[in-house]
C-alpha cells in the first residue's frame, strides 16, 4: 500500500517543473522595488547597529564596564552580520536555487 502511495507520488513529482519568470505575474516590478526598498531600510538598520555598538564599546571600555563592551562589541558584529547577509543574500539564494535546481 506504502509503496504504491510512493510511486504515484514520484510520478506526480517527475511532472512539476519550476522555471522562474520575472514578467510571468503582473505587479512583479512592484515587488521587486519593495524588496529593494526593504533591502535599503536593513542597511541603515545595520549602520545604526553598528554606530550604536560602536559608541557602547567606547563608552564601556572607558569606564571600565565589561558588560557594556562587550554587549557593544556584539552589536557591531551582529551590525556587520547582517550587511554581509543583506549584501549576499541576492548571490546566496541564486546559488542554492541553482544547486537545487540541478537535483535530479
């Protein structure tokens, strides 16, 4: 029964084929200024984490508070993260759609 349940399955999946169109649905140009846009908004979040980590790190290391330092120096690695990401999630998803897509 299983097994049977398992071959319909893999005929049903032999048959799907996915190939990305970006003028295949209308309002495509529109999603993708938003992602754009979302995109833009993160970098200046990442610039403020890192402007905000930075000054804490300054601060705690003067005053010689460990806990603010290093929760400042978190913040700017965690600010420099998320550029990197946001810079490289563009690269990131073509390569694994990509990969995936060589599955056979």
């Amino acid at each position: 029964m299983a097994l049977a349940i398992f071959v319909k399955l893999q005929l049903a999946v032999d048959k799907v084929d996915v190939n990305p169109n970006p003028k295949g649905l209308p309002g495509t140009q529109a999603l993708e200024k938003l992602v754009n846009g979302l995109a833009m908004v993160a970098l200046l979040a990442c610039v403020a984490g890192v402007l905000i980590g930075a000054a804490q790190w300054a601060l705690g290391s003067k005053s010689n508070n460990y806990s603010h330092a290093s929760d400042g120096k978190s913040k700017v690695l965690y600010g420099l993260l998320g550029a990197f990401i946001v810079g490289a999630g563009a690269a990131l998803i073509n390569f694994f759609y990509t990969s995936g897509s060589a599955v056979k």
